[in-house]
C-alpha cells in the first residue's frame, strides 16, 4: 500500500508557484559546464584557489558557480580533510520540510526564477497546457528526479558521511548524489557528459559541506516550475544548524536559462519515527501511468487494458506437477 500511495504522490503532486523575485546584477555567460578546463589541471586547492579571490560572503555576484565555489574555498584556507572522528553528526533519516517549491521564499503562482527570454517562454507555455489538462511528469514513466530537483523531492533522506566521500540520498528512485573530498577535480571535458544527479566534487569549510555541482541534464526544477539547460551548474553550503535541522544553500547558475543566479534555501528535518528504514524502491514495479497522445497524465486502472498487477510481477509460476499417468 505505501508503494502505491507514493507512485500516486508522484503522478498527482501540484506544485504552488510564485511571482516573487530575485536582486542581484547580471551575471556573464560561462564556459559549458564550468569547472571542466579546471578539471584537467589537477588539484583544486591550493595556489589556484588563493588566486581566485582572497574573500567570499553570502550575495556576491561571480561570473560562474566555478569562481564562487573557488571563492569559498580560498576564505577557507584551502578547506580540510576530516578523519571519521572529525566528520559531524548527520545520521539519522531527513526529510524536506520548505516545501515543494524551488524557492520556498515565494509567495504567489509564478516561479523567481530570473529567467531568460526562452526559458521563459517555455515556462509560460508550460503553465498554458496545464491550465487546458495538459501535463506530463518524466517521474510518472519512473525517471529519476535527478539534481537539482532532488533538493526538493518529499521522501525519505539518509546522509552517509566518509573522509573521501558524502553519500546523499534520497529514497525516492534510490537516487544517491556521491560528493568526492578527496581533492580530486570534476570529470574532465573530453570524458564528462551529462548525468542525472552531476557530477559532484567539495570541502569541508569547519562544519559546512561545500559542494560544487557540474555535467547535469537538462530537465527541471520541478513540476510545473521552470525547465534548466544542461549547462546549470551549483555551488551548496549545507550544514546542521540544530539538533534535528540541515540547512542546504544553494546557488544556481544556467548561462542559458537564467539570466543571473538564482539563490535557493531547502531545510531538511530530522525524521524521529522509531525504527524507520529506507528500502530499495522499484518504480516500474506498480506504475499504471501513462502518457497519453495529448500529452497529458492518465492513470490505468484494474480491469483496462494495459494494466499491470504489482501483484504478479516477479518469475513466473512453477510449472504445474504432471498428472499421474502424464510424462
């Protein structure tokens, strides 16, 4: 039953959006996939990052996600490697608590995202064919969420924290964001290609995990928010602020879809249910949504055509016992 209420969850969720907006100038268009060219030349702390910029503070406009992670890593001194007994408390299972909207700051219907003249467009033409029914959600044919919209998704989360990696997770789709602390630089440009949750690299700056996020696909920030390019590329400052709360900061940058960066604050909440577990999560296993030839959502109900039994998925039946007398 909690597999088909979560199925339903995907196919049937509305997000609320708004016309709230963001200050901030313009910022310049930047090489595809930013961090890439830094990439093929080695380690990324050190001397390079101390050439970037000798300060970073909350709301300085950088001209890509790759200068202001290089930013924060100079105001870190370098950033740290931490041993097990170094690393901080986040066990324990999370769940999302700002809501299903991108930015959980908005107010009305209209998304803040500053977008650019096309992706705009395509924005508002997504929210016209919703007004006439028509709607599709890639979760409803079981894709991931992919990131960034895993920020936002409302299931169970699970933070694995090593000296070499983070493991984040989601249960949603058993999608698992790997954030490398072991120095090394993002995939380089002639091996990297677009990934569902990117491809991630960070450092600890005291107790913050600081992660820099490139070689996303394209998708969107949600249902019925915006759609972002492959080239959106993230800088996150995630940390505990409480006992039971994770912050997680986040700032997008999308040459081709923003026309400056969009800053975002999700809060993750401490789920305290005894014995609560996360288990693997097969979609296809009782999905009964299809897309239809408008391009709308549609639910299969038992008894029509194309429905599929979860309960008769899995081998097939042993075969019947032969009849005495029978070979």
């Amino acid at each position: 039953m909690r597999k088909v209420i979560a199925a339903a969850s995907i196919a049937l969720a509305v997000v609320g959006l708004s016309t709230v907006g963001l200050s901030g100038q313009a910022f310049a268009r930047h090489a595809h996939h930013a961090g890439g060219h830094h990439a093929r030349h080695g380690h990324h702390h050190g001397a390079l990052a101390a050439a970037k910029a000798s300060s970073w503070t909350y709301g300085k406009t950088y001209s890509s996600s790759w200068d202001e992670y290089q930013a924060m890593l100079a105001a870190a001194h370098g950033g740290s490697r931490k041993t097990f007994g170094q690393l901080p408390d986040w066990t324990g299972l999370w769940s999302q608590s700002t809501g299903f909207n991108f930015d959980p700051d908005q107010k009305g219907r209209m998304a803040t995202a500053p977008l650019t003249p096309e992706y705009k467009a395509r924005y508002e033409l997504k929210i016209a064919n919703v007004q006439k029914g028509i709607e599709w959600d890639p979760l409803s044919a079981c894709l991931p969420a992919g990131y960034p919209r895993w920020l936002v998704e409302p299931f169970l989360r699970e933070y694995i924290l090593r000296p070499e990696q983070a493991w984040l997770m989601t249960e949603q789709q058993d999608e698992i964001r790997r954030i490398y602390l072991d120095g090394r630089g993002h995939m380089p440009e002639d091996e990297a290609y677009p990934l569902w949750e990117g491809d991630s690299i960070g450092f600890w700056d005291g107790d913050t995990l600081v992660i820099h996020t490139n070689h996303m696909m394209a998708g969107s920030y949600q249902r019925l928010q915006p759609d972002h390019s492959d080239k959106v590329t993230t800088v996150e400052r995630m940390r505990r602020i409480g006992p039971d709360t994770i912050e997680d900061i986040i700032d997008i940058y999308d040459p081709e879809g923003l026309t400056r960066p969009w800053h975002v604050r999700h809060l993750y909440e401490r789920v305290k249910t005894p014995g609560l577990r996360i288990n693997h999560w097969s979609c296809e296993e009782n999905n009964n949504v299809v897309k239809t030839d408008s391009g709308s959502s549609n639910f299969v109900l038992p008894g029509e055509a194309g429905y599929k039994d979860p309960n008769a998925l899995g081998p097939p039946p042993a075969p019947a016992a032969p009849k005495p007398g029978e070979h």
